[in-house]
C-alpha cells in the first residue's frame, strides 16, 4: 500500500505535463494570433505562452489535490482518494487540450497527453480492483502507477514542462 500512497503524492504533481517551466509566479500574458483562412480560424501561440498559460491550469490543479485528504493504509481509502485525484487530473487536461498548441508542437503534447491518459486509466484499474475486492490485482494496478507516473513526469520534463514533470 506504501507504494499507492507514494503514487497519489506523484499524481498530484504529474498533471499531463501540463505546467510551465517558468521563474516568475506571475504567468506571462498569453501572445496569440488569429489568421483567418478560408472557413477555419487558426490560433497560433508560442511555446512560452502555452507554458504560462498551462501554468495556471497546473496551478489550480496542484492547490486541488494538495487538498485531497491522506488516504492511510486502508484501500478502499486510497481508491476514493485516487478517484478525486483522477477527476482532478482529468478537468486539468480537459483545459489543456482546449488551449492553443504551438505551431508544430501538437504531436508532441499529444504524446504528453497520452501519458496521462494512460496514468488515468492505471488509476482506474486501481480503483475498480479495489472496489471488486481483488487485492492482488490492486497490488498490480498499484505498482503499475509508479511506471505510468513516471513516463507522464518524463513526457512533461522532455517537452519543457518541469513544474509537472517533476
């Protein structure tokens, strides 16, 4: 169970690679540009207006789960915690694929993305395990959390998003 706690304190920091690398508390104003082509608007934004603005997403997500209450050692515990966790995550990412990538980048963050994805979804197997009553399975999934954690922290850090890759 030691092993799930230590996931859900990384969970709370992996958030998608989502979070910018950036000195300053204060996010940079966001520089976009709009072009218009034929039916399609384009919004283009720099990689260091992306990190700020996802930044501020990994901000709030960040004050949120450091508001999710230790869990213990008792699994069913542990399963909601990771439950609110997922949800936590999920909205951030939500957010995050919403804002404008920058130009040539969207296969890289999709990558990142997917990380997550597959954390979330390791999450999940972790908690259906634990609700099925199926502790060796829990003991799987939970393992498991650790590897997916780290490939979404790796993902973020190789993209230049440290403050959620770390």
């Amino acid at each position: 169970m030691r092993i799930v706690k230590c996931s859900l304190v990384c969970l709370a920091l992996v958030l998608v690679g989502a979070c910018g690398s950036g000195g300053s508390s204060k996010p940079a104003a966001p520089t976009t540009t709009t072009s218009t082509t034929t039916a399609t608007k384009i919004r283009k934004i720099t990689k260091t207006a992306y990190i700020a603005r996802a930044n501020a997403i990994c901000t709030t997500m960040n004050r949120q789960t450091d508001a999710v209450r230790d869990p213990g050692n008792d699994p069913e515990k542990v399963a909601a915690s990771l439950a609110q966790i997922r949800t936590i995550i999920g909205n951030a990412l939500v957010k995050l694929r919403a804002l404008p990538e920058p130009q040539g980048d969207e296969a890289r963050l999709a990558a990142v993305y997917a990380k997550v994805d597959a954390l979330r979804a390791g999450m999940q197997a972790y908690i259906d395990a634990v609700h099925a009553h199926d502790a060796p399975a829990a003991a799987t999934a939970g393992k498991r959390l650790d590897t997916l954690g780290n490939a979404a922290n790796a993902a973020s850090n190789q993209y230049g998003l440290t403050v959620c890759g770390s």
